[in-house]
C-alpha cells in the first residue's frame, strides 16, 4: 500500500509530529511505501519531496501587516497547500491519506484536492482542533466545552486565542467556515482518537463522523527499562507552558524531601524560574531541553514521573514512554490520563489542580519505595502488552482497509 502521512512538522517537536514519524517507520517495517508530507522547517530531515511542502510559517515572530494578512488568509484556506500536495499527488498517487495535525499552517484545503483524486483519507485528532477553535478546551487556564454544538462564537466573546480579540475572530471564523460553510471535514472517512476520552469528548462537542479508538504505540525495544533509582530525584519533562500545571507541580515541593527536574522548554520557563528563586525552593532545579538517551537516562535516574496536567491530555507520550523506561507516573486525573496511570497499579493520580492532594501522593511513592518499584514494573508490562506495535499496526491495517471499502462505496 502506498501512504501519504501527513503532518505540519515533521521534526520531533512534540507528541504528534513524533507519532506520525514512528507511524511512517512502522509503515515502512512492514513494506509500504511511505510519503511524508507537511511544512518546511530547518530542522526537518531530508524528506524525499521536501521541495512540495508548504513554506515555514511562525505564528509567533513579528510580521507586516502585510504578511499577517496572507498568514491569516493562508490559515483560513491555503493556496499554496492545495497546489503543492497537487503536484505531489499527481507524482505518487497514494493509495491513502493519513492525516494528523495539519491545521492553521497547512489548513484543510487539501481536503479538497483529495476529493477532485477521489483518495480514501484517515485522520488521527492530535487535540481538540475539530471542535475547539483554540484546540486545547481551554478558555482563561481552565476546561472549557462553551463551543458545544457549534457555539464557535464563544471564542471570540471570551478572547480565547492567546488573549488577542483579532485572533480569537480569526479562529471562529475559520471555524464556521470549515464547518458549517464548507463542510470540508465530511470529506474524511474515518477520525483515529488516541484516547476514548478524546473519542467520548468530541462525539459530546458534536463532531459528525465516524471515529474510533487507537492509541499511540511505544517500541519497547528502544527502551531499556529500569525499576530502581539512583537519585533521590523525581522528573518532570515535556513543555513549559500554561496548560501543564507546573505552578502546582511547584508548590506542591515545598517540604518534601526529594529534587525535581524540570525538563524542557517553553513560554512559562522564566516565570517558574522567578518563582522558585523567589520563594527559595531549593529543591527544583531546571535542565533545559534533553532528548534521546539523554533524557531517558534522567528518567531512569529518578523515582517516577509527573504530570501534572491541567487540560484534557489526550494519550500523551510522555506517559507510554515513561512507562516502557520502568518508571511509575503521578498524574492529574484529567483526559485520558487516568486511561493509563491506573492507581495502585502503575502510578498515582491527583485530583487537578490541587497542590496538597499532587504533594500527598509525592509523599506516599517516596515513602513507600518497594511498591514504586512494583508500579514500575506493572508500567512496563502494560506498554508491552498493550500499546506494541505489532497491535497498532493490525488495528491501524483494519482502519485503513475500512476507509478504503466505505470511501469507494460511497
């Protein structure tokens, strides 16, 4: 089978570009023709038909106001998408399109061009994008569902896209253009939702479609597990940002007797830098961005993980990953976390956002280190058996198979 993945970035920057890449290395282990295809990026591999990816976009640099018109233009349909992933098309003629996080720098344009090929299309929902218009369900740092049934026009009343009024409109209407003028995403087969709470919530916001539950997979071969510890440390890693909690993750130091490292980069790092220099906690330091066996040998240094999460995780990686390196996670009883951190049984959940009840459960892992160990090694077993990718594939070839007989039923 020949197979367009498609992602705007194509680098490991976050969960969902790095799926999508081990989704295509999966594809390819088992004789497929791959193609990727999505944004250019300086740090991108050298992909096969980089010279048809859309141009690099940064919604976060400073720009004329001549060129934030053609990225707001491009946002809410792009030519330039459509023309490339054409050209492209015309080249391979795939036999499918896998779709993941494409929206806003690439924009679901392409939708069209798929249709005019008549090629049966999956997508896997990274986030909430298809029915949020800021793709997190957050509105003011807090769960939001005001967009239930539509109601796009909540996004533009409370300002939710990154405090801007212009770009809070920008979104909704991209939304009811997307939606309800063009109903370009009934032109997709078949949604892939990580987590059932992910699948749950979007069928309850009002998406149309049909969706099923897949979630990411872990090659547990790359990762050697180690039950016990070599520092009195426990870890946090992913992004520094807003939705993660880590205010909470903070405070709920104070007074305990093990050091966190804080793992990554993000908006929010000299915020929380202020405020643990600030309020003396001494112990939390910060190691800045790591990856490979850099950062799994911090992990395996230490007693668990946390994640302290104040938004609806999908089926976040850093979970699995933490899981096939033999370590137990505390995480907040949100999203699909609870979907993977069992408590008793391969961690400890908190109720979100609460400091004292996170700080409770640090205390009870430390001072019980042999049952630590036991969740630890539950952890592990539970990505073996369950998230390999050998069972991913066979789900993933049934999914397939599904969209291309309905695709070519009509």
């Amino acid at each position: 089978m020949k197979i367009l993945l498609v992602n705007k970035f194509l680098y490991p920057k976050g969960g969902d570009a790095i799926s999508t890449i081990n989704t295509g290395k999966l594809l390819s282990a088992k004789n497929h023709k791959v193609i990727f295809w999505g944004m250019e990026h300086p740090l991108n591999p050298k992909y096969l038909y980089k010279d048809y990816f859309v141009s690099y976009v940064d919604f976060n640099s400073p720009n004329s106001i001549k060129n934030q018109i053609k990225i707001a233009l491009n946002l809410l349909y792009s030519l330039e998408a459509k023309k490339k992933i054409e050209n492209l098309i015309n080249i391979e003629k795939p036999d499918i399109v896998h779709l993941n996080n494409f929206a806003h720098q690439i924009s679901p344009s392409i939708l069209h061009v798929l249709k005019k090929y008549d090629i049966p299309t999956v997508m896997t929902m990274r986030d909430y994008k298809l029915v949020c218009p800021v793709y997190t369900m957050l509105s003011d740092s807090n769960p939001c569902e005001k967009c239930r049934d539509s109601k796009y026009y909540q996004c533009l009343i409370n300002i939710c896209t990154k405090n801007s009024r212009f770009k809070s409109m920008l979104n909704t209407a991209e939304m009811y253009l997307h939606h309800k003028i063009l109903h370009i995403y009934d032109l997709i087969q078949i949604f892939i939702a990580p987590s059932l709470f992910l699948k749950n919530k979007t069928e309850e916001m009002g998406l149309k479609g049909k969706i099923v539950f897949l979630p990411n997979f872990v090659n547990v071969e790359d990762f050697k597990p180690e039950f016990n510890w070599k520092e009195n440390s426990i870890v946090y890693f992913g992004r520094l940002s807003g939705e993660k909690g880590l205010f909470i993750l903070i405070e709920a130091m104070k007074g305990v007797d093990v050091n966190l490292k804080i793992i990554g980069e993000g908006p929010l790092k000299e915020r929380l830098e202020l405020k643990v220099e600030g309020e003396s906690i001494n112990n939390v330091c910060f190691l800045g961005y790591k990856s490979g066996e850099n950062l799994k040998n911090e992990i395996k240094k230490s007693m668990f993980v946390v994640l302290s999460s104040e938004w609806y995780e999908n089926n976040p990686r850093t979970v699995l990953e933490t899981f096939a390196l033999g370590k137990p996670v505390i995480g907040s009883r949100i999203g699909g976390i609870p979907e993977l951190v069992k408590d008793g049984e391969t961690g400890l959940t908190f109720e979100t956002g609460s400091a004292d009840d996170l700080r409770k459960k640090i205390l009870y892992l430390i001072n019980n280190p042999h049952k630590a160990v036991k969740m630890g090694k539950n952890a592990r077993k539970f990505v073996e058996e369950k998230f390999n990718p050998e069972k991913h594939y066979q789900r993933l070839m049934e999914i397939y198979n599904y969209a291309i007989s309905k695709h070519f039923r009509g």
